[in-house]
C-alpha cells in the first residue's frame, strides 16, 4: 500500500493507519434479495449467442496469463 500524496516523514517514523471502505461509505449496501435479484436481472439481459467459457477459461489463472500474452 501506498500514500497518494508525499509524507514529510523522518526515516522509521511510527505511524498509525486507519482503513476505512469508502466506497462502502458512500454507496447503499444492498440486502442479499437486492443482490440476487440484480444478478437475475443481468443474467436474464445476456446475449442468447454468447459462447460459453469453461471454468478454466475464466480462473484467476487464465486471464493472468492471457494479459501476459498480450504484454509480449
């Protein structure tokens, strides 16, 4: 983790950080019927056409690798 802005700091300074969710903060958390209803919603708005991924293709792993490809 870093600061967004220079900290004037003397060097093995002790510091205190307090973590907060921001973005909690500032949006409505939703009940989990909100959340699956949402989920519906989504799923019911996909393209009938669309192929299907396998577990494999969507692990962490896979699109990891696949970024690297396209960086080299």
């Amino acid at each position: 983790m870093r600061s967004l802005a220079l900290l004037d700091l003397p060097e093995n300074s002790v510091v205190e950080i307090d973590v907060r969710d921001v973005i909690g903060n500032k949006e409505k958390e939703l009940t989990n019927t909100e959340k699956i209803k949402a989920f519906d919603k989504w799923m019911n708005n996909l393209d009938p056409n669309m192929p299907v991924l396998t577990d494999e293709q969507i692990s962490r792993e896979s699109i990891y690798e696949e970024q690297i490809l396209r960086q080299i």
